[in-house]
C-alpha cells in the first residue's frame, strides 16, 4: 500500500460503515460510488454485503485500483469534463466528499439523478465550510477544493436540485493535526 492509499483509509470511514449498514437493513443489492478514490473502504465495509458495486473515478485513480483488489467494476470519468450514462439505476449512490472537488456541482448531481430510481438512497458528505481553514481571500485552503458550504447552504443547494432530505448530520474529521466538521446527507430523489 502506497502513502496515498494508506491516507485514503483514514477519511470517510464513518460514511462507509454507515452504507453498508444501511445497505444491510434496506437489502441493498446495486451501490454506485461516485468518487471511489482508492476504494479500501468500499471494498472493506460495502462490497461484502450487496452484489455489486461500481465505483467511479478520476483515470490515475482507476488505474491503480486492480493492484488493490482485481473484483469489481471500476469506471473512469472526470465529473467535471464528462458525462457518465451506465445505462442501469442503482439502488445506492455513495458521493463520499466528492461534490467540493467540482467546478461544477450540478454535474454530479445530475449523475446522481439519472442513475436512481424512485427507492434509490443517495449518501453524500463534504466539509462544513464553517470548519475548514481559509486562504486570506476567503477560499478553502485545501487548492483541490472548488467551494465548499456551510450545512445550511448545502441544504437549499440540495432541496433546490430535486432531493428529499431524509437524514443529516455531522461528525469530526482529522486532516493532519487540523480537524474539521464533515456534513453527511441521507437523500432520494424528488419524484
């Protein structure tokens, strides 16, 4: 395991334990993981309790996934150049701190959309931007990051682009010696 890798392991454990509990108590049987990165975790905690899992990501990311684990559908898509069509829905959609990497979020929602159905539950997180440090211009610190919102903001944003919000909530991440506030979201579709 490479040090990025190993850095992968330690982020987002908590949304994936929650997955595959969720997927456990809804037979959860299809999970789309929009933003797999190096998929340890879904692979750990999701992939031993539906039958099938596609995880999407960037191609340098895809790329090092069958030395990690040789199983699975693992599809390459940039969310911010491309569309992603796989022709099927999904009954979960995992975007575990995905949607503040894009210039355009829409984009990953729109994704999000055309691959659920009417009982699909979609599980998103990201940092509470009342949490993660600033430039001196207001903009995040972390330069991979396009925008990021505070829970309010990211609650209209949801609603208005068609979700129900089922569940919220919030736990404590630790970015180095820095931690920081991640929202988590239980949503579906608005029929």
């Amino acid at each position: 395991m490479n040090k990025e890798t190993e850095r992968a392991e330690l982020f987002q454990v908590r949304i994936y334990k929650a997955a595959a509990k969720l997927a456990k108590a809804q037979k959860v049987k299809s999970v789309l993981d929009l933003g797999c990165g190096y998929p340890t975790k879904l692979i750990k905690y999701v992939v031993p309790v539906v039958k099938e899992v596609v995880g999407v990501d960037l191609p340098d990311k895809i790329a090092i996934i069958p030395k990690i684990y040789s199983k699975g559908n693992w599809i390459s898509c940039d969310f911010n150049k491309e569309e992603l069509d796989l022709g099927k829905k999904f009954d979960m959609i995992i975007a575990a701190d995905v949607i503040e990497h894009l210039e355009n979020p829409d984009a990953l929602l729109t994704i999000i959309k055309h691959h659920s159905c009417i009982d699909t539950v979609v599980l998103l997180s990201t940092p509470d931007a009342e949490s993660t440090m600033k430039q001196q211009d207001g903009r995040p610190a972390n330069l991979q990051h396009k925008r990021e919102w505070k829970i309010s903001e990211f609650v209209r944003y949801l609603a208005s682009s068609g979700f129900d919000i089922i569940d919220f909530g919030c736990y404590i991440e630790l970015n180095g010696t820095y931690p920081y506030i991640c929202n988590y979201f239980l949503v579906r579709v608005k029929n």
